[in-house]
C-alpha cells in the first residue's frame, strides 16, 4: 500500500484538528499527543498507513450514525407531522372499499402441482 499524498493529507488534518482542540478547550496534554503522532509517523511509514486506515474507520463509522440520527430526525420533524396534518386536513373520507378483488374460490392439490 503506497503512501499516497491523501495520507499526507489526513495527517496534517489530524494535527490541524488537535491543535485547535489544544486552542479551544485549553488541554496542553493534547500537545504531546500531537508532537508523537508526528514522531510516530516521521520515523515509519507502516505507522503513517495505519493511522490514516484507522481515522478513516472512526470517520466511515461517525459519517454512518451521523447520516442515521439526520434521516430519523428529518423524517420525525418533518414527515410524521406533514403526515398527521394531510389526514386531519383531508376533507375526504377514506374509501371503505379496496381494490383487490375476493375470489371464493377452494385450492385443489392439483393446483399446486405445476404452478408454472
């Protein structure tokens, strides 16, 4: 697996996002997490590889749930209310008759026998 310069990418990415965690939330401990993670993948690459294969993982995975939690609370907000008021606003009754039609009619064994 080549190291590619997306990988380049998502480690400076890495960095960039704990350094503004460091600047916001004011944990100097994120500093030395930050300086290893660029030791670890100055000295091999095999380190580097992993870590971007591992922050796609957790990114795949955030992206999956975050696009689940997005959908259900479009469709509670928005959908199941526009749903509830069509039908309270609806001024037609619904029909009590359906478009199937009832067959009586008593299977043999001889129905099943060559279905096709």
């Amino acid at each position: 697996n080549p190291f590619l310069m997306s990988d380049y990418k998502t480690i400076l990415s890495i960095n960039l996002g704990l350094l503004v965690a460091v600047l916001l939330f004011k944990v100097d401990e994120l500093i030395y997490v930050l300086l290893a993670i660029d030791f670890l993948c100055l000295l091999s690459e095999k380190i580097a590889v992993f870590l971007v294969q591992i922050i796609n993982k957790i990114i795949s995975t955030v992206a999956t749930i975050g696009s689940t939690l997005v959908l259900g609370a479009i469709y509670c907000l928005v959908l199941f209310p526009l749903a509830i008021l069509k039908n309270l606003l609806s001024k037609k009754k619904q029909q009590e008759s359906s478009s199937f039609i009832e067959r009586n009619y008593e299977y043999q064994a001889t129905d099943f026998e060559k279905m096709w």
